[in-house]
C-alpha cells in the first residue's frame, strides 16, 4: 500500500481569493495535511479545490491533493436552492427546517451551528434572547387571607441573564414608589395588597441585551362578602296558591357566590323542587304557588365560592292573607336565562326557567330548528338546562315552555359558544444575512375570528418603508443589524389574547473551517464512491471555488467532480497501470436465519459473519428498519455479544410487536463498508380495532360496525363488544346479536341496553395468542326513550303530624327512569276499601310524600303502593303495602314528677310513665330553668321512651331550679307536667386542712390538723379524706375520718405522698399542701424532727430527710 503524502488539506487566510498557499508553506492554524489511501492500476490524477470567501476584505482557503482514478459516470448532486441544515455540526445534509421555539418555516442560513432551542442554550458561550419558562397566572386573593401577600411568578431563559420589569394596566411599575413592591428574580410580590390600590391587568417584561419579551396579562382581583344590611325586611303576605318571589338582596362581593334559603331556623335549608326554586343568577326564591306549609320567616344565605365565607340575611317573614284564596291562573315565567347566552367552548352552561303559576307550572325545554346535545341534563324539577363540555355545534336557539291547565307560556335566547384564540402556526428563532428578506406568519384559530399585533422588544411594532403587517405576516425587506431583536406576534379576540415570540439575528462572520475539518487519513477500495465534505461557516452566505494545484478544477474524461452545496463528491474508477497500489480483497458478510416466525415474548440470536482481510480492523453495526439500535434505550431487549474477532450476534429477548422487521448487519473495515438483512416476523395478540360507527339506535339496542383489527399473523378468532355509561363501574361486556362475534366479522348489535341512557361503545379482538388492545371509544349517544320499566322499592310510612298519612321510597336512579318527564304516582286506600286515590309527584328525585286529611284518626292503616311514569307513559307499581297514619301528639303528662338534689353541680329528676294517652311517647323532655328566670329560658333535656329518670348535670351550686317534664313522638309534644322544684347543693368548704402534723412509730403514721370551718355559703364539713400513695405510683388509697386526726399504714419501703381533704354534701373540698414521708421501721420520727441519728453495726452516722411539705397536686 503506497501512502499518498502528496495530498495536503490545509486552510489559510489570504488577502485575495485567487490567491493559493502551496501545500508544504505551513500556516500557523492551518489544518494538518489530509492523505488518502487508493486500491487501484490506475494513472495519478491530482485534482486540487479551493474556496474563496465572498465577503469584503475577507478571504479563506481550503486545499487538498488528491491521486485518484477515472470515472466512466457521473450523478450531479450539486443544488441551486438554499440549504437547511437539520445539523450541521455532524456533517450531514438536510432540507428540513430547523426550528427553536415553534414549527413554522422560516429563512435560515446555513452558518447557523445549532437546530433547537435545547442545543442553543446548552451552550453558554452563545448569547440569546429571552424565552418564558413560566409566565404569570390570574391570581384571586381573599382579603381576609392570613399571608398578606401576593407574588405574582415571572421567569424567562437567556444569555446573558435577564433582568425583569412588571407593568400594571400597560404602565410599568416603580418598585421604588411604593414601600410594599419587591422583586425576587422574576417574581414580583405585593405586601399587604389592597384592590383599590393593586388589583388590575400585570404583564412581566424580560429583558437582556438581545431583546425583550411581554408575557401575558394577568389578573389580580379580589375575593371578599360583605355583611348583608342590618335593616328589618318587610314581610311578604300573600293569598293562598298565589305565586310569590323573596328577593335577597346580596350583599357586595367578589367573584361568584352560591345561593340558598333557610326556612324558619339554621340549618333548615329550603328543598327545592318543581314548586320551590332559588336562581342562582339572581338568588331570589321562588314559590310557583303558596301553601300554608310554606308561612314562615325566610333567610338569605350567601357563600363566597374562594373564600368559603357565608354570612345571612336578615329574616323574610312570608303570611297568608285572610281575604280567600288565589283561583287558578296561566303561567308567567319569572326567572329565564339572558336573550343571549356566550359560552367558552369546553366549559358548562346553565341556562334558567322558572314559572309561576296555579297550578304549578312544568317546565320543557327545545332547540329550534335542532334537537338538544344528548349530553344535556335537566336539572331542579327542569328548571335548568345544563350543557356540559359545549361546543360550537351547541350553539342555537332555545326555548323553554311553562305549561299548566290554565295556558302556557314560553321564552326564546339564543346560545353563543366562542373559543380563545389558539395557535395553528407560531414563530421560530432566525438568523439571517444581512440584505436577505424576513417573512414571519403567525396563525391562530378562533371564535370570534382573531386579529394580529406584533411586538418589538416588548413595543407596539409599526409600519415603515421596509416593513409590513397583514393578517398575521411580518414582513421586512432588507434586513439590517437594527432590525435585530426578540419579536412577538399577538393573536386576540374579545375573549382572550395569545403571544408567541421569536428572535431575529443578523449574522456577519468571516468564513472559518474550524467546526468542519477533513480526516488526515481516508481508505477507500476500488470502485468506491467518496464524499469530501467543504463546510464553511460565515456569513454573507460564502461563495465557494476549487482548485488542483494552482488550477482550477474542471471536469474531463478521466476526472468528473460534483458540488453538492459545499461537498465535493469524487467517484474513483480505473486507474493507469503506472499507478502505484496495494490490492485488498472486498470484505465478505452472512447474516443468518435469514427470515424467521416468532411469537411475543420468545427470544432470537442473529448471527452475523463476516470473511475479511486479517490486517485491517473490523467493527459491527446493527440496524432495525434502517435506524441504528440504541442498545441502551431498548429496555433490556437487545445485546450484542461479540465472541469472535470476525463475527457479532445480536440477541433479542422477550420479543414484541415492534421488533418486528428488516435487521441489518454492518460492517466497516478501515477499506470498505458490506451489510446484509434478515427478516424477523413477530405474531402477537390483535391490534385494536379501527373506528366503532354506530348505525342505528333503539331503546335498547345499537347497531355498531367497525373496521378489522390488525391480526399481527395470527387470524382473528373473534371480537368482544364493550359499553360504558355514566352509570357503569369502567366498560363491560355487553349482550350482543349474534351472541358470539367471529373474527370475520365487522358489525354487531348491541342488545340489553337501558332507555334513554348515554353509552360509549369500543371493540376488543381476540386471537389464539391473545387479547389485543381495545379500540377507541364510539361517540357517547342516547338510546330511545321507553315507557319506565323499574318501580320504587323500600315502600313504607314515616313519622308525621296528626292526620297526615307519610308515604316514603326509594328513588329510581336515573339510569332507569327511561326518559324525560320522570316522576312518582302515588296510590293510596284505607285499608279494606276499593277505590285508590292517586297523587302525582313530578320530582324524579322525590322520596317522600305527604298526605293530610282532617278527617283521618290517627294510626288508621292504609295500603299503599307507588308507581312511576314518564313522557311516554305509566310504569308498573311497586308492591302494596300497609302503613298506619300518623299518631297524635301524647295527650297525658307525665306523673309523680320529683326532683331530688345530688350534688352541688346535679339534681335527679324522675316520674312515671303515661298509662293511658292518644299518641305513644317516643320519649321525655325535661325543662329546667333558675327561679329568678322565665319559664321561657328553660334548657331541654331529651330521653329515650323506656327512661323514667335523668341526672342534670352542670347546674349552679346552692340554686333554686324549676323542672317540668313532658312526653313527644313525631306528631308533637304531649302537655307538660305540673312543676317542681328543687336546690343544689351548697358548695364544699373551699378551705384546705393547714397545719399538718405527723409521727412515725414503725409502719404507721399518726397524722392531725387543725380542723376546716366553712364559710356561710358553703355546706358543713362532715369529715375529711386522707388520700396516701407511694411515690410513682397513680392510684391513691383513701381513709375517711370525722375527726381531725387519722392513723395512716406505711407497709412497703419508699417514699409516700399524702394529701388531706375535707368533705360534705356538696363534695370533696380543696386538698391540703402534700406531704413526702419515707417508710422508716428504725424508730420514732416527729414531723418537728428533720434528721434521726441512729448507730449502725458499724457505728456509722446516717442523715436522713424525712419529710417535705410540697404544693397541691391534682391526684
């Protein structure tokens, strides 16, 4: 092998482009020369390259000689157009767009190193504008909140670092001005926010020497609920069966707030229902027709949906006027939602209509000119029409009917669905020459459709000579330095405002080969072809020529060489016998099995062999599809193991779908390059199915076709047809026809479906393999509405007044009233008669129904049953039942009523029960109050039936207190005792036993005290209480006295405490200090003495401490 030293590659600066620096006159910083090995016969032909920069005073050369051998052919590769470069800086071609911050197509020049944002900022020698990693968020802050302050969250990524301005409502800020602003990085933090003075529109400007950018607006406001005026309301009278509105009235608030109404006392909330309604728009209640239930006094409650604040209103006192009652009248609707409704796409509509009227009003809903979204539901007796996840084909006309026997009335509002502005199409990052044109378009969707604004550095950008603006296009012709800077586009609508940003350089660089350098050393064999890359970087764009020697190239008949952009591409053929060389024999490659069938999960090696001259070194590599394997990011499923110099095996473990393909096997010498394929089928369970259609829909059925399922080389054994509802635990298999579905099938009918439901449909196959993955999910639609099939279980009587007859169910779930107009007949008949007497109860949410009668007794018995029905008709009735009316209230009082004083905190009050009354107690109440106070005062106490006694505890010490006792059931209360009285117990003696004395003889102690005299108000001492312990332990062991003295055992060694106590009929009184007294059987010890002197065996003195007196502790 003869090693060509004559090719030289080199790069030198010149002060003309025609001149050439030799190959042997070294340049300091010039490339090392470049030699090229050739396997051939042929004659020397040296061709020679050169490049010669286009820019004004700068010029840059690069050479190389070359011995290589004729072409008989010739491919031109060479392109006129503008190149892009996907990434340069590995040295390949592309015409793919790079981009940095978006994917719109943009003017690039090819002198740009770097093809993402990511790669551009991974180097920190590179300077670039501003980018927004986090912008700020609408912020609602409780004025009642504990932290005080707000901070509203800016960061950007640059080189160099930004630094952060803030504007409010479009001004910028002074963070000097105003004591309370601070800046941390980007973040912009208000202490001790006021809205007067804080809340508004925020936008956060980042800045560095590149440019800057606005982020979005931001909102601050405020979240508080003022207290409603203390002023008396009025009260409402109105006739019976008249319809009445009570208006709230709420008080100033921020933002939103939720309405109820409390009847007569807290937390006795207003039940609404088809009579009964509390818009949430205006947050009046309104009663379609007034019954004597309803007299009362009615309370406006609001609650703050952030703060979770409630405050109530003054009480509405509503009475009956005496002048007769309301005749019956036509509906008039009182509550409807606006003539035009605007909704953003994707949130959920409420729309109002409430009527009143006599008899009350029903309430239906239509589209006009369509039919309402599936998804809808009605809700509060069909008061409101909620839509869900609107969208534009939501939007319409609607139209709410009230209707009763006396007319109807109607209300007609348009629903408007507008969407934000969405970006289609943003900016990308550019570098451009100086003199190119800039055409930059942004594009967004929307409804209403948006406009376009572009920003400058954060400025309004404005028409000029050299600029345009029209609908979403930038364009500047002629671009120079001062047009570079960090642009933004503004999509906006009425609704909303979107910003993208970009960065325009302006690129002016001498050219330079330092980031694209030749090999020093390229091995090729015979009738190879050869790629020379000449990659200059500059900018203006570089105008590139070649040189051989000190000529230029030109193409002959032994020499064709091409210009791709900036490669040089040489094709070697037949050299001259003179030609000096050294043959290498082609590299050979077998890769074996060449095709093989496996399934999931199973493992294969691939065994690739290669026949190669011993002398020249040998690499393997793998390919699946064409693309290299990433051993590393595989998962653990591919390995090459390399046993031998001259052979590689891939292996690949538990096998999947994806692995299936063409593998290929590289090799590449130092001389020349083989590869070889096989082919790897994998089978495997089912792909999912295609789109599920669903064809045709009955009340309880749904016709679905779809498209097969990829068999991953396994036949399709059968299908699986699933369904889910809002009423389903997840998808479930459902009943189809025919019963089984065979893989040759791509339709079936589903069967067993509930009416008027919403279901999604998908499809699962299934092959001997296994069970693939399902298809996506059918659009949601609603089978048919049907006559209700399911009656109200749990039938049975309630407690109620006398004569009321309380019949209560179980509610039917929705997923079984079948359709719209759902409610509740219910039948009742005394018992043992024919005829049944029906009510309608319109709630579908209803449980419970009141009948009242005057003429009823009580606990008559009836039978009762409850049906359901719907807009399409009647459904079954549940079972009968007997139930008894309710009882009356007790009507006898409870005797032999006494109260006997227990302690100085409790009294026991006790009676007998009623033997004889109308209704039977559930229970005893028992009410107390002081002498000095009005009966009206009196505190209640409650018992169970069997009880005859209670212990009232926590009275006042040495009290006179009254005490009745009356019976109740759920018909009312029973007529009251006759009164008794009784006192508590004085208090005990508040003085502590003083003056402890003590002696010890063995294991006893005598103890004395000086006796406890009580004050006038306190009970007589009737003993006292010596409570003794060891020390460490709890449990106290006590000695009763009625004298001022005791003899207390010391049997175990250890230290005792002891405590003395006076006692009398109202209690223990307060303990005496403690004493500490060790056990001691050595002789006698007086509570005088402070030490004892005893000799031991070995005449030894030994102190002792014997007692110490201590504070009172609790025991």
């Amino acid at each position: 092998m003869v090693k060509y030293t004559e090719i030289d590659l080199l790069r030198a600066a010149t002060q003309s482009k025609s001149q050439y620096t030799h190959p042997s006159e070294k340049v300091p910083g010039c490339l090392e020369p470049t030699t090229f090995l050739i396997d051939t016969h042929l004659p020397k032909i040296v061709p020679m390259w050169k490049y010669s920069g286009a820019l004004p005073n700068f010029s840059t050369s690069f050479a190389a000689l070359l011995r290589i051998k004729k072409s008989s052919s010739s491919s031109l590769f060479g392109s006129k157009n503008r190149p892009r470069y996907s990434n340069p800086s590995l040295g390949t071609l592309s015409v793919s767009s790079p981009s940095w911050r978006g994917a719109a197509q943009h003017y690039y020049s090819p002198i740009n190193l770097y093809h993402s944002s990511d790669a551009f900022k991974q180097d920190e020698s590179v300077d670039y504008g501003p980018v927004f990693v986090q912008e700020p968020d609408d912020i609602i802050f409780p004025t009642d909140s504990e932290e005080k302050k707000v901070a509203l969250n800016c960061e950007a990524h640059s080189n160099p670092v930004p630094n952060y301005r803030w504007l409010r409502n479009g001004t910028e800020i002074d963070l000097e001005s105003d004591y309370r602003y601070s800046l941390i990085d980007g973040t912009f933090i208000i202490s001790n926010p006021s809205e007067a003075k804080d809340s508004g529109h925020y936008q956060c400007l980042a800045v560095n020497t590149l440019g800057s950018i606005l982020s979005r607006e931001a909102i601050l406001q405020f979240a508080y609920l003022g207290n409603f005026s203390g002023r008396t309301r009025s009260a409402v009278s109105v006739r019976e069966g008249q319809g009445v509105v009570l208006i709230c009235s709420p008080p100033p608030h921020s933002p939103e707030i939720i309405y109820s109404w409390v009847f007569n006392e807290f937390p006795s909330f207003v039940v609404e229902d088809s009579r009964r309604f509390i818009s949430q728009e205006t947050g009046n209640l309104y009663i379609s027709k007034v019954q004597t239930s309803d007299v009362g006094s009615y309370i406006c409650l609001v609650k703050n949906t952030v703060t979770n604040a409630r405050v109530l209103s003054p009480p509405t006192p509503l009475t009956l006027r005496n002048d007769g009652v309301m005749g019956e009248y036509e509906p008039k609707i009182e509550v409807h939602f606006p003539f035009t409704v605007t909704a953003a796409k994707g949130t959920t509509v409420k729309m109002e209509c409430f009527a009143l009227g006599n008899p009350v009003p029903t309430i239906t809903w239509m589209k006009v000119n369509g039919y309402i979204p599936s998804k809808a539901r009605l809700r509060k007796s069909q008061a409101v029409l909620e839509i869900p996840n609107v969208q534009l084909d939501d939007a319409g006309l609607y139209e709410c009917r009230a209707e009763n026997s006396r007319g109807k009335n109607s209300f007609r509002g348009q629903l408007q669905v507008y969407t934000y502005p969405h970006w289609v199409e943003k900016l990308n990052d550019t570098q451009l020459d100086s003199g190119s044109p800039l055409q930059w378009e942004c594009k967004a969707t929307g409804k209403p459709r948006p406009t376009y604004r572009w920003l400058k550095n954060g400025v309004p950008l404005l028409p000029q000579n050299r600029i345009e603006m029209v609908n979403g296009v930038l364009m500047i012709h002629n671009v120079n330095q001062s047009d570079a800077g960090m642009y933004q586009c503004l999509a906006e609508n009425k609704y909303g405002a979107i910003y993208a940003s970009a960065e325009l350089k302006i690129l002016a660089s001498a050219p330079t080969f330092a980031l694209n350098q030749l090999k020093k050393t390229i091995i090729v064999t015979k009738g190879q072809e050869v790629v020379i890359e000449c990659k200059p970087q500059g900018s203006p764009k570089p105008t590139i020529s070649w040189k051989k020697g000190d000529k230029a190239v030109r193409e002959n008949k032994r020499l064709e060489v091409y210009f791709i952009i900036q490669t040089h591409k040489i094709k070697l053929f037949e050299v001259a016998d003179d030609t000096e060389y050294t043959r290498k024999k082609p590299t050979r490659i077998e890769l074996t099995p060449k095709r093989t069938e496996l399934t999931v999960g199973e493992s294969i090696v691939l065994n690739c062999k290669a026949i190669h001259d011993a002398s020249l070194d040998i690499t393997f590599y793998w390919t699946l599809k064409g693309q290299p394997i990433d051993f590393e990011k595989e998962g653990g499923h591919f390995e090459s193991i390399r046993a031998q110099a001259s052979s590689a095996d891939l292996m690949i473990r538990n096998i999947l779908l994806m692995h299936a393909g063409r593998y290929g096997c590289r090799v590449q010498t130092t001389a020349d390059s083989v590869s070889d394929e096989a082919e790897l089928l994998v089978r495997g369970p089912p792909g999912p199915p295609g789109v599920v259609i669903v064809e045709e829909i009955t009340e309880s059925t749904a016709t679905l076709s779809w498209s097969p399922a990829a068999d991953n080389h396994s036949p399709i054994s059968s299908y699986n047809l699933q369904a889910r509802s809002p009423f389903s635990l997840g998808w479930q298999t459902v009943k189809t026809i025919p019963e089984i579905i065979t893989g040759d099938l791509e339709s079936a009918m589903a069967v067993d479906l509930n009416p008027w439901v919403e279901y999604e449909f998908r499809v699962v196959a299934t092959n001997p393999i296994g069970t693939g993955d399902p298809s996506t999910p059918s659009r949601m639609i609603r089978t048919n509405e049907a006559v209700p099939k399911t009656a109200p279980t749990n039938v049975s009587g309630r407690s109620g007044r006398r004569h009321e007859l309380v019949i209560a169910w179980e509610p039917v779930s929705e997923e079984f009233q079948n359709g719209e107009g759902f409610g509740y007949i219910v039948a009742f008949r005394p018992n043992g008669t024919r005829g049944w007497k029906e009510k309608m109860v319109t709630s579908s949410e209803a449980s419970k129904f009141i009948y009242r009668d005057e003429s009823v007794p009580p606990l008559t018995p009836f039978e009762v049953k409850v049906g359901v029905y719907n807009n399409k008709g009647d459904g079954p009735f549940s079972q009968i039942v007997v139930i008894c009316s309710a009882e009356g209230e007790p009507s006898a009082a409870p005797t032999d009523v006494k109260a006997t004083s227990v302690s100085v905190s409790e009294i026991l009050v006790a009676w007998k029960h009623i033997k004889e009354s109308l209704g039977r107690p559930q229970g005893f109440e028992v009410g107390y109050w002081k002498d000095m106070e009005q009966e009206d005062a009196a505190e209640t106490v409650k018992t169970r039936a069997n009880e005859s006694s209670v212990i009232l505890t926590g009275l006042e010490g040495n009290t006179l207190y009254h005490f009745t006792v009356r019976a109740y059931n759920g018909a009312g209360y029973g007529p009251p005792s006759p009164e008794v009285r009784a006192t508590t117990k004085k208090s005990p003696p508040s003085q502590a036993p003083s003056n402890l004395r003590w002696e010890q003889q063995g294991s006893q102690l005598s103890l004395g005290w000086e006796p406890v005299r009580p004050l006038t108000n306190e009970s007589d001492v009737m003993g006292y209480k010596v409570f003794y312990r060891q020390e460490g332990h709890s449990n106290s062991q006590v000695i009763e006295t009625q004298k001022p003295q005791a003899i207390v055992p010391l049997p175990d060694a250890g230290v005792y405490v002891i405590e003395v106590r006076a006692y009398s009929e109202g209690g223990d009184g307060t303990a005496s200090s403690q004493i500490r007294v060790p056990s001691y059987s050595g002789g006698k010890i007086t509570s005088a003495q402070s030490t004892l002197h005893t000799v031991s065996p070995s005449s030894l003195s030994i102190t002792l401490l014997l007692a110490l007196v201590i504070p009172s502790t609790s025991w």
